[in-house]
C-alpha cells in the first residue's frame, strides 16, 4: 500500500524476476509485471526472496543522500545490544549508524556502531543508547548537546528542520507515538510530509504534525 516501496519479487525456483504490483483480492497472491513470461500473478508461495527499493520522488527536497541500514539485516538482527537484539529495539542506533556513515565517520552500520558502543559504555542497562557517549567516536567531528540535541516532544518548528537538513546536519525523528526511531533524509516540498530511510519498517514517510514526537539532533560535520 505504500507506493514508495518497490518490491521486485524472486519466482520460478529463483531464476525469474517480477515487479509485484498488487495483492490479488486479499489472497495469498500478487499481480505482476512479468517482463518475460505471459503470466500476470504469482502466489506468496512462489516467491523465494525479495528486493526492496525504497523510492523518493525526484521532486522531494532531500539536501544529503544516507544509506539505508534495516535493524533485521541478516547480518545484524540477531546481534544482542544489553539485554535484546539489534532486531527488536536498535531502531535509534541503526538511525545513528546511518548518520554516522553518512558522514564518513567510522565508516559504520548497525553491526559496527553496536559492538563499539558496547565497548564504550555506550548502554543503558534497559538496551537504551547513550547519545552522550556518541561523540568519543570521532570527537573532531561528532558533537551532542543534551540541551540542544534531546527533544521528548515535537517542540521544533518545520523550517528548523528543514535548515538543519540543507546544513548537512543529521536529523532523528521519534515517531509511533514514542516506540521508534527514524533517520529523516528530506521532505515534500510545501507540505508536512517527511522523507526518512527507517531502520525497521517497508515505510519511507512520516508526517511532522501527525506522527513525530521528538527529536535527537547530533552535530556532526563530514570526514574529508
């Protein structure tokens, strides 16, 4: 349902790709555009794996382009945080993780950020990430500011965001009511909408009014 996420479905035994359209009447089955065969929907069960692609319209104001790190990558979902998994409750990592890269700092993901700040004292023992701790990274060009940097509520105006974003400046967004953690990349033009890369589900946009609860703004420059 949301049509910024393309999903390019694996069939035929993983030899064969297809561009999944739709859901078939609420079945267990999709439409598709099949660039070979003559056939116009698979079922659930004919799909071996997917590709996602998380798509930004080209019109969309996004300043700075981050990758995307998933919190349930194979490589990291399982990987224990204090108590609970990357997969379960490492949403604001992986958005820092993401910023971090972004900058050129570390050269980190979710995998990488992780074992560092366990090694640093980087946790709370309830599996919460210490942002303080953030910055002995690389201190030359990460920096936090508990006054500046710690929001619990949505007491930022639009157009503040939208200048940290043209400053390069990473950019934190709490949303689902408090329960996750999203890296915002850009926004619709003259709107409310929010582009974000989200570490833990097939969504790419939040709006600021509706869905944002809070903030956590770091300062951090790119590494030349």
């Amino acid at each position: 349902n949301n049509s910024n996420i393309v999903i390019i479905a694996h069939v035929r035994n993983s030899s064969h790709f297809v561009l999944l359209v739709s859901s078939s009447n609420g079945e267990a089955s999709f439409r598709v555009l099949d660039p070979f065969f003559n056939q116009d929907t698979y079922t659930y069960d004919d799909i071996s794996d997917i590709i996602l692609y998380s798509v930004i319209p080209v019109d969309a104001y996004v300043p700075k382009p981050y990758r995307l790190f998933k919190q349930f990558d194979y490589r990291w979902k399982d990987d224990v945080i204090v108590h609970e998994t990357i997969g379960e409750v490492g949403c604001l990592m992986s958005s820092t993780s993401m910023a971090l890269n972004g900058h050129g700092i570390g050269n980190m993901d979710p995998h990488t950020l992780n074992i560092w700040l366990q090694r640093n004292h980087g946790y709370t023992d309830q599996d919460d990430m210490e942002e303080s701790v953030v910055p002995k990274i690389d201190p030359e060009h990460v920096s936090w500011n508990e006054t500046i940097g710690m929001h619990t509520s949505n007491d930022i105006e639009l157009v503040s965001i939208l200048k940290s974003l043209s400053l390069g400046e990473p950019v934190i967004a709490n949303v689902m009511h408090g329960r996750h953690f999203v890296l915002v990349v850009g926004a619709e033009r003259n709107s409310t909408t929010l582009y974000v890369n989200d570490p833990g589900f097939y969504r790419n946009t939040y709006d600021y009014e509706n869905d944002v609860v809070g903030w956590r703004l770091f300062n951090m420059t790119n590494v030349q």
